[in-house]
C-alpha cells in the first residue's frame, strides 16, 4: 500500500508532537540475593536449608537471644553440610552420610 503525501506529511506533523524522552528515571532500587555455591541446598543431616542456620543454632539463639553463626563445610567429595551437624555426625562415623567416602574437609565457607 503506498503512502501519500498527505500520510506522510500527517505522520510527520505527530512525530514532531511527540517528546524526546518517553520517561525520566527518578528513582532506582537494586534487590541482590545470595546463596552457597553447593550443588545440594540442604543439608542431609538436618535437612534444613544450608542458607540457613541448623536446627541445633536456631534452637540456641532462640533461647540465648544471639545470633551464631552457622558455616558450611565442603568435604573432599564436594557435598556440603552445616560444621556444626558434620562435626556430631563425624564423632559417631568418620564417613559422608551421602557418598559414604572417608570425611575430610575441603573448605569451610560463612
């Protein structure tokens, strides 16, 4: 279908009406969020998140009011646990409770 020039001078008077900047930015917000680089996210001993504290340092700051700090602890056979579950677990059996392989630490992360 072919323009006129009565189209075309039509289209060009709206052009011009229309202003340079669609919206002004006034005001920006940036949301971040983190998270443990494990390939499981809970923990296989108390099944809670590894993001989050365990159940036996919820538990403690819950009566003590204080926040502790609960780490993860990576193993030679990169599965992860929260330190302070691993560390009970490791008293009764010196193995993973996932791959059963001989339990030494690789890393241990806040």
């Amino acid at each position: 279908m072919a323009e006129t020039e009565q189209d075309l001078g039509d289209r060009a008077d709206n052009d011009s009406l229309k202003p340079d900047k669609l919206f002004i930015l006034k005001k920006w917000n940036a949301v971040a969020m983190w998270s443990w680089d494990v390939e499981c996210d809970t923990c296989a001993i108390c099944r809670v998140q590894v993001m989050d504290a365990c159940l036996r340092c919820q538990a403690e700051s819950k009566k003590d009011d204080s926040r502790q700090d609960c780490v993860v602890v990576w193993g030679e056979c990169n599965h992860s646990f929260h330190y302070c579950c691993m560390s009970l677990w490791v008293q009764q059996n010196n193995r993973c409770p996932l791959c059963q392989q001989e339990w030494s630490i690789q890393r241990m992360g806040k």
